[in-house]
C-alpha cells in the first residue's frame, strides 16, 4: 500500500473526488445516516490516503488545532470495505498518530470515536474522556491521546 499525506491545496481534483466519494459511501450510505459528510473544515487539515494501485483503500484526516477544537484531531477514519479485516485500520490509525506527533508534538490529539469502535481506539492508545452520546444517530464516544513528538 502506498501512504499519501497532503495538504488540501495539494490534493488533485481525482484525489478530493476519491476521498469525498469514500467517506460518502461508508459514513453516509453503508451507514444509512444522512448528515452534511462535507463539513468545511477539510481545508484545516491533512489528507492520510492508503492506496492500492489507484484505488483509496483507507483514509484519515488530521485537524491542527484550533481547526474545529483546542487539540489536534484525528477524523473520518475510514477503510473501503473489500480491505477491512487485514488490519489497515490498525497501521491507519498508527499513522495518523505520527503526522499528529511530528507536526504538533507532546499534546493530547482529540478522536470522536463511533462507540462500538471504542475498544478498538483504545487498543491504539485512546482513552475515553466522555459518556456516549448521539452524533447524527449514531452513538459516539471523546477520546484523547497524549503523542509523543520525535520518539
């Protein structure tokens, strides 16, 4: 797999449309929850793309902070369905971690974890920061990680 990380102003129109179109599929149609998947802050962040040929297989964005809230954040994690189950999830969230850790150090990255996810983030480090509640009918969970810049 072949790891992208761009700023928006530097992602292709294919690119933003391949992106767009992933987190659509799955966020919005396979999920069946009509929200606003476009949500404006995408030029605050960067773009984590895993691609297969040219196929996105996974993808991730990371808010700087201030973005959307007062710690970076990590967001719209997401692998295609035909890749789940051969843990890019795992090397996703991995390295999401690291661009969090090398662009902003030592401070505690935000995630809004879908909550029958939960476990899953906290095998990657999360620690859970808030009760449940309802995101666009779908039960989320705050989570916080602390990163470590440049170890």
């Amino acid at each position: 797999m072949k790891w992208t990380l761009k700023k928006y102003s530097e992602l292709t129109a294919d690119e933003l449309y391949e992106i767009l179109k992933l987190r659509v599929d799955v966020f919005v149609v396979e999920q069946a929850c009509p929200y606003p998947e476009i949500d404006g802050h995408d030029p605050a962040a960067l773009h984590l793309a895993g691609w297969e040929g040219d196929t996105l297989a996974a993808y991730a964005r990371v808010l700087m902070p201030g973005a959307v809230h007062p710690d970076p954040a990590i967001g719209r994690v997401v692998v295609r369905k035909s890749h789940r189950g051969k843990g890019i999830a795992r090397v996703l969230v991995e390295r999401a971690k690291e661009v969090a850790a090398e662009r902003y150090g030592d401070i505690p990255v935000r995630l809004s974890a879908q909550y029958h996810l939960k476990d899953f983030y906290a095998s990657c480090g999360f620690r859970e920061v808030s009760g449940p509640y309802d995101e666009d009918g779908i039960p989320h969970v705050d989570m916080r990680l602390v990163v470590s810049g440049g170890e």
